[in-house]
C-alpha cells in the first residue's frame, strides 16, 4: 500500500436466509441448480446441512418439486412459489420515480376505515397487517393512513378477506392531530422515519463496497456475481418492505433511501451487464425493468 492508498474497508457482511437463497438462484426456467446452490452457500457462511434442511423444507411444502438427489439435482419451482418471488415491481418503480422526482404529491391523505365486529376477528387482524405492509400507518383504532393513493390495494385485501362491507374509503387535504397540521411534522410522528432511514444507511454501507468491486473486477467469477446479487435482493427487500413510500416533501433530506437504491441500481446494472446470459437468475429479470433505468438516470 502507498502513502496515498487509503485502507480498503472489509465488506459488510449480509445475513442471507437459506429460503431466500434457493428462491434467488431460480433461474428464468424456473430451475435451480443444486451444484450451484451448494458452491454459492459457503460465499454466505451457510453449511451443506443448512442447505440439505431448507431444500426439503421446501418440497415438502410443495413450493418446489426435486428431480435426482444431492448435488446433481434439480428443483423446479411451483406455481406458488413463482407468484410470491422477487420485488414488488409497481413499488419498486414509484420509489424510483419518487427519486427522479416524477411522483410529486398533491397533499392529499388517503384514509381507510373499518369497524369489523369480533366475529371476523381474524380477518379484522389480517386486514390491519395488509394495510401496514402497504405502507399505511395507524391513526387511532380502526383507522389508517397513507400519503398515495393506495385505495385500490386496501379494498383488493378487504375484499380477499371478506370484510369489504365494513370498509370506509375517504380523503382529506386537511389533517390535523392536537395542534400539529404540518405535513412533515405529522409524518414525522405517524412513521418510523429514523428506523426506516437506518435500514437504508445499512443497504448503503452493503452496496457501496460491492459496487467498487464490480467496478474493479470486471472478471468476477460467476459464483462470486451471484452471492452479490443475493446479498443485494436480501437487503434491499428488508430497507424497502417497512417504507411507506412517502412523498419527498414528507421525508427529511438528504433522505438515506434516494442515495441507497441508486447505489443499488448501478450494482445491478453492472451485474446484469457482465453476467452471461445462461448464467442469469430471474432475479436479473425481476430487477432489470426497474433499476436499470435508474442507473443510467444517474
């Protein structure tokens, strides 16, 4: 090292669950390679066991069919399993194009209600973990909030679990809680916006260093491009699941998520770039849409 080198910082590590793994590695035949799921496990401190359990885990609940045994074999995804995989793409693109600055919010608050007696219990419990996953923040009791237009999600979820006659669909530009009306003032206190901003330092402190290294070694092997690749889907799921999507005129700035998915997006630029094709996973497919765009917007 030189007087004008500066000390290379190791790589955060990313915790990489076996399911996620076997789920990253379906290749667009909707195929995995066991040989290669075997060889990328250990680059993710994951053992021959792990992989051994989770693998039948999987067939046993019918989420993948095994064709030969061991390291030769092949797994073929199911239905089910090919409808939950990957990011929700109509997401994915809003917050880019939130970044870009194409989404800009017109102050309107979008508000769902809902009163289900106890005799739905379940579904009373399943409809407010729908309207929080999609972003939506609880107001009091029985009523959520969101800052998009989620309506047409919030009454697919009512209507699946048969509660939609007890829901009540209303906007306002006009919210107030107490004294506070301000809207970023009242994001603040709806949202956890400085848990949310940690988990995207964190995607940021995982992709920067990885960007380097696919910006130095262009002859990365195969296996070493997958690990990436995986580390990267399981820590931009985890920063983006929690999000909310709130509008940038809601969100302190520099807001940590705008940085973080351009840093994934040239990532997977890079990836997808020097990957051969017959090595791709539907991972590449199901992000190609969404991030590249991003990447060359930046």
């Amino acid at each position: 090292m030189t007087g004008t080198d500066s000390p290379r910082m190791p790589e955060p590590a990313v915790q990489v669950p076996t399911r996620t793994l076997v789920e990253a590695l379906i290749r667009t035949d909707h195929t995995v390679d066991t040989g290669e799921l075997y060889s990328i496990a250990p680059l993710l401190d994951m053992t021959d066991q792990q992989v051994r359990l989770c693998v039948k885990r999987l067939v046993t609940e019918g989420r993948f069919t095994q064709e030969g045994r061991g390291r030769r074999a092949v797994l073929r995804a199911t239905g089910a399993t090919e409808q939950t995989l990957g990011p929700d793409v109509e997401f994915v693109t809003h917050a880019f194009r939130q970044d870009a600055g194409l989404e800009p919010w017109d102050g309107i608050w979008h508000l769902v209600a809902f009163a289900v007696p106890e005799t739905a219990r379940s579904a009373r419990d399943a409809l407010r973990a729908a309207l929080t996953r999609l972003g939506g923040a609880a107001v009091q009791g029985g009523l959520y909030i969101s800052a998009n237009a989620w309506e047409p999600y919030a009454e697919a979820q009512a209507r699946h679990l048969g509660v939609l006659d007890h829901l009540t669909l209303l906007t306002t530009d006009n919210l107030r809680q107490g004294d506070e009306h301000d809207p970023a003032a009242l994001a603040r206190a709806l949202w956890p916006l400085e848990e949310i901003a940690d988990r995207y330092r964190r995607l940021a402190s995982i992709a920067r260093p990885r960007l380097r290294r696919l910006q130095e070694e262009v002859d990365l092997p195969g296996p070493q491009r997958l690990t990436i690749a995986v580390e990267l889907a399981a820590e931009f799921t985890r920063a983006m699941e929690p999000d909310p999507l709130l509008p940038p005129d809601l969100l302190p700035q520099p807001w940590p998520g705008t940085q973080a998915r351009k840093l994934v997006a040239q990532c997977w630029s890079l990836l997808e770039e020097h990957t051969d094709e017959s090595q791709r996973v539907s991972l590449f497919r199901l992000y190609r849409d969404v991030l590249r765009p991003a990447a060359a917007d930046n």
